[in-house]
C-alpha cells in the first residue's frame, strides 16, 4: 500500500472514530432531553425489534433526532478541517474570528492524536453505557431460579368466570398520581377521573400505591406486566437463529387475560391512536387472544390529518370510538374486554388536542387534564349505559411519566406511584394500600367476579385477598430481585406453547 492509500485510509479512520464520538455524546444528549432516564431492557427490546416496532414513531421526534446527526457529521468535518484553511476564512470573516480559529486549532490537533481520540470513545462509550442503561448489566442481578419459584402459571390455574362481567380497560399513557398534587400543578389535573363514582351497589377503588417494578416501565412492558403478571426481558440477543420465530410470537408460553378471557367465550378489542405494529404491540395482541385491533392504520382512513398528532389520533377522538365500541359490543350480547391506550401525554412534550385548546386549555398540565377529562367522560358514557350493570371498568397509566416538560416536578414526590382506579358492581374492599404492575392481572379478574383458587396468577396476587396481605412487608424489595431473574422458565415462556392455547 502506497503513501497515499494509508493516509487516506487514517483520514477515514480517524473521522469514524470521532464522528462515533461526537454522534453517541449527541444521541445521548438528545435521548436524555426527550425520555429521561432509560433502561437496558428497554434498550434492548426497541433495537430487536427496530425493522416493525419503531416503524410509526412520532415523525417530530425522527427529525429531531436527524438533526443531531446533522450536527454531529457537520462538528466531525469541521474539527478534522485543516487548520490552515479555517483560519484563513475567519480572517476574511473578522479578526476575532482568527483568534477563535487559532485557539480551535488546538483542538483540531488534538482529536487527530490517536490516544486522545481513544480516550475520548471510552468515554463516550461509558456515557452511552450510563445513559442507555446498559451498566446495568454489571450489577448482577439474582441467578438461578428464581423467578420459577414464585411465578404461578394462569394456565395451570382453574379459574371461574362467575357472571362473566365486561371489561373496559383504559391504560393512559404515563399517568401517574402525582398529577393530583394541587399543591404541585396549582391544581388538581385528575379531578375528572377521581370525580368518577361507584356503580349502583358496586366498588370504586383506587390503590393508594401502585409501584413500578422492573422490566415494566414502558408502554409494552407496562401493558405485558399488567396482562400476564411478569416483567419484560429481552431474550433475543445471543439467540439469534430463534429470533425471527420468536419475535413473531410475543411470548407464546404465557397465559395472560386475553387468553383467560377468551377461553371463556370473551370477544377482545383494543383500540389506539399510534400503527399497530409500534413496539410489538400488534405481535403481543396477536398472540395472546385480541381478535380485533384499530390502530392508525384504520383512523386514517376515517379521519384527517387534523385528527392526527405525532403518533396517531387524538385521545379525545379515540375515547368517542370507544365509546361507539362499547355500544356496539354491548348490544351483541357477547361477554368483551374491550381495552384502550392513549397517547396525547406522551412525552416529550405532549399533544393538546384541538378541542381542549378552544376550551382554554394551555401547556402540557392542559394536555393531561384535558385527557383525563376525556376518559371520564367515556366512564360516564358506560354507567349511563344498560349495561353498565355488568361492566366493570378498570382505568391505569401504562408506566411512570418519562421526560416531559413537569417531569422535574414529579420526581420531587416521595412516592411515585402509577394512577389506578376500579370500578366495579362488585361489593369489594381493598386488602392492602400497595400493589404491584403484577398484581393487576388476577386483581382486575376478582374485580370481574371471577374466583381465583390460591388468588395469584403470575408474579402477581389479588389485591382484595388475605393472600396479598400476608406476603409481608418486604416484598416489594423481594420482588425486584425476583422480576430481576431472567431464569430459564422466563426464557422458556418465549419458546413453548401454553398448555390452554
């Protein structure tokens, strides 16, 4: 290889390695700005399944995101530029700017010195490492099995539906409790959800806690951990001739509630604003008993662009088809779980539907009030119903709020907890004030009338049972460790078919 060949060969080089540099410190800042702190797991799950599971991201945040890159090829260029040449052009900009470009000259020198542009990449590396979570990896979490010794298979579980009640279940994206601190927001933003009543002769319960437990704080995760009573891990890497067949079934081996509800006769619906394939989500429905999902592939058709916000319809547009689908479910006859997920909290910013703009409502705290208004409604629309006597509806944020514009306000609470609320025509009294995202699996199902021998499922434990009460006061800290084991039966849990299926 000739001079020539080699010297452009370490340009090329060099300019990989700080344009490595320079782009994973952007990334990092950008991610850090727009989500917050960010798991491993969740890392992760979002790269193995990129090709399906970010395709309908909000396009705001895909050009933000470009941008950064932009600068990160446009700060790369500018550093490796010879030095000569950029003070020549300040000198015929201004003379301040020729000091600027001498003074930058050394930095230029220095990240063409290999060590320092090593340096540099371990440093980057380990603050990617930070903020995607990845250091995680290294704080061995419990081995062995564990997670076997405590998970309770649904399948294995004879379950009784009662008078197999309808189910509605709202999961509002982010919602948390802290939102009612009117001492925080100069007002409480839930008053509408948490002005709700009790059916006739029923129950209207809200947990004073419900904790984020691991592998359950995103949307997916939040929603899995709710339905099957276990955290989400990802499996695939290191296993790569099994994960085209394994992403194509969203854990196949689990019973969750819309398998346990369709076994016993029950059409599943779930409706929301973003495409269907986001995150997995169409992979996980599909597997796990929902006949029937709307997604933005359908609004479009329906609805126009002023309907839509940067992920798909407007919450105040999607809680009205629910409505009209709870009708229509209704008066089939047929026992339903019909399930929402709203997305106009979504952060980083938010999304203020246009009706709630002319209503007066300004700013992200005017997005979560208004969509909470718009679920109570909905609520309302079902006790107002004949069918609200046999309806039990169920309304939860899917995780904790991530990055957002009042993010730094809710940390400040001691107690972070997701927004729960049951109501229920069923007489039934909470047995303990704190639950877990498992517990709602077979604690929706006792809120449906249905009886649950031993009153666990999964990880979880029903809420309204002696059985949640006894497990002591430690298991909160227990059940991390727990919800922390990737043991063989959790990796089992993606290979095999459950055995009711």
């Amino acid at each position: 290889m000739n001079g020539r060949w080699w010297y452009a060969l370490k340009g090329a080089l060099r300019f990989l390695v700080l344009f490595a540099v320079i782009s994973m410190v952007l990334a990092c800042y950008w991610s850090q700005k727009k989500f917050g702190q960010i798991s491993w797991e969740q890392t992760l799950f979002h790269l193995q399944i990129v090709g399906d599971g970010l395709a309908g991201a909000d396009a705001e945040l895909e050009r933000s995101f470009a941008r950064q890159m932009f600068w990160a090829v446009a700060l790369t260029l500018l550093l490796l530029a010879p030095s000569r040449s950029f003070v020549a052009i300040g000198a015929k900009v201004k003379t301040g700017l020729v000091a600027l470009g001498k003074g930058g000259s050394i930095v230029r020198s220095s990240v063409k010195d290999w060590r320092v542009l090593s340096l540099m990449l371990v440093g980057s590396l380990l603050f990617a490492g930070k903020t995607f979570g990845a250091l995680d990896m290294f704080e061995h979490p419990e081995a062995g099995e564990v997670f076997g010794k405590y998970y309770v298979d649904p399948g294995t579980v004879a379950l009784q539906a009662g008078s197999r009640r309808n189910l509605v279940l709202v999961y509002v994206e982010s919602l948390e409790k802290g939102y009612a601190d009117a001492d925080s927001f100069g007002r409480n933003l839930l008053t509408d959800l948490q002005a709700l009543s009790a059916p006739e002769g029923g129950s209207r319960i809200m947990f004073p806690e419900m904790y984020q437990s691991v592998g359950t704080g995103w949307t997916i995760a939040g929603i899995l951990s709710t339905q099957c009573g276990m955290p989400l891990h990802s499996v695939l890497l290191g296993d790569g001739n099994r994960q085209g067949e394994m992403v194509s079934r969203f854990m196949p081996g689990a019973v969750c509630l819309g398998d346990a509800l369709q076994a016993k006769g029950y059409r599943n619906v779930f409706m929301h604003g973003p495409y269907n394939g986001f995150a997995g989500m169409r992979t996980f429905l599909a597997t796990h008993g929902y006949g029937e999902v709307y997604g933005r592939e359908h609004w479009q058709q329906r609805y126009g662009q002023d309907h839509m916000n940067g992920w798909g319809l407007y919450d105040a547009d999607l809680l009205r088809e629910g409505a009209s689908k709870f009708d229509e479910l209704a008066k089939a006859g047929q026992p339903f779980n019909l399930t929402l997920l709203t997305i106009d909290t979504h952060g980083p910013d938010g999304f203020l539907n246009p009706e709630c703009q002319a209503e007066g409502l300004t700013g992200f705290t005017g997005v979560v009030a208004c969509t909470a208004g718009k679920v109570a409604a909905l609520v309302r629309h079902i006790q107002a119903s004949p069918a609200a006597g046999n309806t039990t509806v169920v309304v939860m944020g899917d995780h904790l709020a991530m990055r957002n514009p009042v993010s730094d306000i809710l940390a400040k609470h001691d107690r972070r907890g997701v927004f729960n609320l049951i109501l229920t025509p069923e007489r039934l009294r909470p047995a303990v004030d704190s639950v877990s995202r498992f517990d709602m699996l077979p604690t929706m199902l006792a809120a449906m009338g249905w009886r649950i021998p031993q009153d666990r499922l999964g990880l979880g434990y029903n809420g309204f049972s002696a059985a949640a009460k006894q497990r002591g006061g430690d298991w909160q800290p227990r059940l991390e460790a727990i919800a922390g084991n990737k043991s063989p039966r959790y990796l089992a849990l993606w290979r095999e078919q459950a055995r009711n299926k």
